[in-house]
C-alpha cells in the first residue's frame, strides 16, 4: 500500500528510503484514521481502503482540490459512512472537494452545493439546502411535473395476469444491487424505470448471470437456483439485449449472419455447428421479418446503421425462442422511424405470449409499451406501478421514494 502513497523525498540517490516510506504511509493513513498494514498489495485490500489510500495520495501532495467521481459505486453503506467521515474531515481542514455520483441521496448528505449536468450540458448549481429532491428530480429530466409534491392516492389495481417465470428472491450482488426481490410474469412487458445509475441494467445483468450474485436466489419457472450464469439463461430460454450494442452487443468484424446465428449456436454448443446454409437461411428470415435494410447477409455488421445493428440483436435472440427477452434501451440512439419499429415488434412479441423486461430512460416508452412498472433509485426498488401508467407518476415515486400501491 505504501508504494502507492510515494513522494520525492522517499527517492534519494537511485533508491527508495522504504523505512521513511512506511513511516510516511502510516502517518498518512493515520491522519485519517485509517490503520491497516501498508507493507501489504494494496490490491489485498477492500475497494473501500483502496479508495482512501487514493485520497491520501491527494493529501499528501497537499492537493487544495479533490475530484471524487463515483466513489462509492462499489462500496456497501458501512464503507460509504467511512468515506464521508474522510470527507468531511477533509473539508473541515479546507480542502475542496467535488463529488461525482448517481446516488442522489449521497449528494444531500455530503454536499453544500449541486450542479446538475445533462446531456453534456451545464444545467445550474445551486445551494443543496434551498434545492428540493422534487426540483432536482425536474432538472435533471429537463421537463417540471404536475403534482409531484402530492403522493400518489391508493388506486384499485388490476392484477397481471400469467404465472411467474422469474422470481428473484433477496437476490443480489455487494457493490452493484442488494436484495431484489421481484417477479416476471409470462407474457407481460415489465418496465424498469428510474434515473441514470438507479439499478435498472445491474438488475438485467443479474438476472441473465453476467454479474454473478453473492446472495438470495432466483427461480425459473418454478426451479429454484441459487445463481444464474449466461449459458444456464440462455437454455432456460433468456435472451439479452445489452445497452451498450457497440461494445456489449455487436461482433463488428463478423457478417450480418454470424452475428444473427450467435446465439443459437452458443446453445448447440460448439461440437454441433450449424450449416451454412441453414445460417442464411435462419438469418435471411430474420432479415426480412424485421425489415433489416443490409444489401445482404454477408455484410459486416459493423457497416450497417445504428438502428439495424440493433434490429440484428434483436434477431440474434428471436432466433433462440426465448420465453424472456431482457432489452436494455433497445431504441437508444436509432432514428425514428427504427424506434417505432422496434416498439410495435416488442408488443407484437408479447401479444404471442413472449415476456419482456424492457429498461428505457424515455420514460415516455415506458408508458406506452409496458404493463407494469418497476421503479428504482438509487440501486433499490422503490415503487410498483400496475396501472395508472404516467411519466408523472413514475417521476413521482422517484422522488419520493415509491409507493407500491400505485
């Protein structure tokens, strides 16, 4: 840990001092009341002391600025409490400090002032203490709603109909999302609402098992297991649209029909590949379906537009059948006409019994696609919508921490 807090005077005639090294790195870390080994790899310690190491290293270059973005991302709420006592000790002894997060609880219990940034663009800095959650809420949107500060009346809602085919039970991951507990049922459009950094995509990837869980367990169609991994979701009939299609989604070197057929043939394993033929078969079928405008099938993918790049997700996991499809901003950054496209496949999809988790920061999709809502913030559920679908009232539970009897 020391060699991560060194200064020139540790450097002397071709050769570190170690002994003033782990003098100077105690004294540090002590100056913040932090007592840990620092002979040890830092990379032996928690994501927690790793980050306190790293704001030692700023004090002892007697930084007058410290810039903290998404420190806290990976911590859990005893490490979080930790970092803000360093915070504010800090700033007690004059150093400025600027804050970078999702949390937007984090920003009222650590800052004095907020600016609020969207789409690139200043949007204002104001006093946190004259800031209310609701206006901040409204800022970062970019649009004011009618009737946020009444909480949402008890309405009678209609039951969703189908059986549960995933049932997340305490299921979670330290550093991501704790303790989601939630169902999906067969053949219904559940949407996850909630701003950026809320939890939704750390939800989907649970789910699907990229990000393994450490605690509670999740049932598929009645069989329980205590974890999820991408190959057991896609043979138990998942498939995923990640956010990211440029990095996450589309193989750029491979042709419209490679990507098409990626799925499918990871679930026939790798000893029982599919004939060619069958390839241009399955993704000339898909093609046409989805109206995927590509001269042929052996374009490379990466020459298409943003909208059918998408389109060819979308048929990479319809060729699998699934009986859940997880879409994560699936018409994020696609024209609008591929937009409204994609939005009535996803209803025809559901209306021949698919189920779809569909996550979008247009709130107006949301309300236009989905059956039920789930709303998040700050990496926790905080609200249930069934009916009485608007963008108010999603913004609404938003901010004032849910209702789930909407």
């Amino acid at each position: 840990a020391e060699t991560s807090l060194l200064c020139s005077e540790t450097y002397k005639q071709g050769r570190f001092d170690w002994k003033k090294m782990h003098e100077d790195a105690e004294q540090l870390l002590s100056r913040l009341s932090i007592h840990i080994n620092v002979k040890e790899q830092l990379a032996m310690f928690s994501i927690a002391i790793q980050q306190m190491v790293a704001i030692a290293r700023a004090v002892d270059i007697s930084a007058g600025l410290l810039i903290l973005d998404e420190p806290t991302s990976s911590l859990d709420k005893s490490e979080v409490k930790e970092l803000f006592r360093v915070i504010k000790q800090l700033k007690e002894e004059g150093m400025s400090i600027v804050f970078i997060t999702h949390f937007i609880d984090q920003v009222y219990q650590i800052s004095d002032k907020i600016t609020v940034l969207r789409n690139g663009l200043y949007v204002g800095t104001y006093e946190t203490s004259s800031l209310a959650y609701l206006q901040l809420v409204s800022k970062m949107i970019g649009r004011e709603f009618t009737g946020l500060d009444k909480k949402l009346e008890n309405q009678e809602t209609t039951a969703i109909q189908g059986e549960k085919i995933i049932v997340l039970k305490s299921y979670g991951r330290k550093g991501k999302i704790s303790s989601v507990n939630l169902d999906i049922r067969k053949g219904e459009i559940l949407g996850l609402a909630g701003l950026l950094g809320s939890g939704r995509t750390e939800i989907a990837r649970l789910i699907f098992g990229i990000d393994k869980n450490d605690e509670g367990t999740i049932e598929v169609n009645n069989s329980m297991m205590m974890s999820m991994y991408p190959k057991k979701a896609i043979n138990s009939g998942m498939g995923f649209c990640p956010e990211d299609r440029k990095v996450e989604g589309i193989v750029g070197d491979l042709s419209v029909r490679e990507n098409i057929v990626l799925a499918l043939q990871a679930r026939k394993g790798l000893f029982k590949y599919m004939a060619k033929n069958k390839q241009e078969e399955l993704a000339n079928k898909y093609i046409e379906l989805l109206t995927i405008k590509t001269p042929s099938s052996e374009q490379r993918i990466e020459d298409l537009s943003g909208g059918n790049q998408q389109k060819v997700i979308l048929a990479r996991w319809l060729a699998t059948n699934p009986e859940l499809l997880i879409l994560d901003e699936p018409t994020r950054g696609i024209d609008i006409g591929s937009r409204t496209e994609i939005q009535k496949l996803i209803l025809e999809l559901a209306k021949e019994g698919m189920t779809i988790l569909l996550i979008s920061s247009e709130l107006e999709e949301i309300v236009s696609i989905c059956d039920r809502v789930l709303v998040l913030r700050d990496r926790h559920i905080v609200g249930e919508l069934n009916n009485n679908i608007t963008e108010d009232n999603i913004m609404n539970q938003i901010a004032i921490g849910g209702n789930n009897n909407g």
